[in-house]
C-alpha cells in the first residue's frame, strides 16, 4: 500500500509518500511544494495541481492530510484551511481517498507525545524511516501525517482480527 502525507499551507504544502509492505515501510517521495507569492488563488492552483501531479506519478492507495489547528489568526486558519481544500480536492479528483489527523494524534503517534515540538517530529521521522538525513520540517510533518495514518490503519486491522476471534 502506498500512502501520501500532506502537510497543508498556502506557501508551503509538504508531501511525503511510503510504502508499506507487510511490516517493512519505505519512503519513495518527499518534498514541498513551493507556492511562491503570486495571487492566492493561483497558489490555491499549485497546491491542486501539485498533488495531483504526484497522484499521477506515484499512485498512492491512500491519502491523509493534517487538520487545520485553531490559530489566534483568523485569516491565517482561513487560508490555511483553503490550501487544506485544494490538497483533499486534487487527492479526491483522483480517486484517491482521504483521511484526517489533528495535528496533536500525529505528534502523538510518532513521538509519543502529542505537545512534541517541530524538531522532535523531524528527528522521530527520520528514525522510523532511516533517513540519511533529516527532511525539511513540512516534508517530515507531511511523513508524520503518513505514518500517523498506516499506524492507525494498522491498529484498526489488529483490532478487527481480533474482535472477530
């Protein structure tokens, strides 16, 4: 199964795709889309377009996306939810269906620690996955939403088999 983590922001939209085979996880994608400062719908058009480009070179089973935090900012949780919109629509377009995960439960399951800080996430997904190097903070969120997401398909599964003993 592949899956496809988004980090969502309307200047930067972070991906990161894996791989699951049986207990084995390898990471095949990962990077940031960059927006610029262009018009916001046109970077609204980037963030779409962008996921869909890595739909179509990658075929991900499954997506999953990092809900918006509640931000002391208006605009900014707007915006942000709008770039969270065109991230879900692009995936969706595709066939390709979509999960969620407050940003707390994706701390939570990779650190262990839902208050866990950028850094610690950064570091967590760069073990889990054996990275050479430590990916770029919205490319490791975006790979954190992933994990987040096969660890929570994998559970359910456990918990499935088991409820039907």
């Amino acid at each position: 199964m592949k899956i496809l983590g988004i980090d969502p922001g309307s200047r930067f939209t972070g991906f990161g795709i894996i791989e699951v085979i049986g207990d084995r996880i390898t990471p095949l994608h990962l990077g940031v889309i960059r927006t610029g400062a262009g018009d916001f719908p046109e970077r609204l058009g980037i963030i779409f377009n962008g996921i869909r480009e890595l739909v179509e070179q990658f075929h991900p089973d499954e997506a999953a996306v990092e809900t918006v935090f509640i931000s002391k900012n208006a605009s900014s949780a707007l915006k942000l939810g709008q770039a969270r919109g065109a991230a879900i629509c692009a995936a969706i377009s595709m066939g390709v269906p979509v999960s969620e995960y407050s940003p707390r439960s994706v701390k939570q399951a990779i650190v262990g620690r839902g208050a866990a800080d950028k850094v610690q996430v950064q570091h967590m997904v760069r073990v889990l996955l054996q990275l050479k190097e430590t990916p770029v903070e919205d490319a490791a969120d975006a790979l954190a939403v992933a994990l987040c997401h096969q660890h929570t398909q994998q559970t359910a599964e456990r918990m499935q088999a088991h409820q039907q003993r």
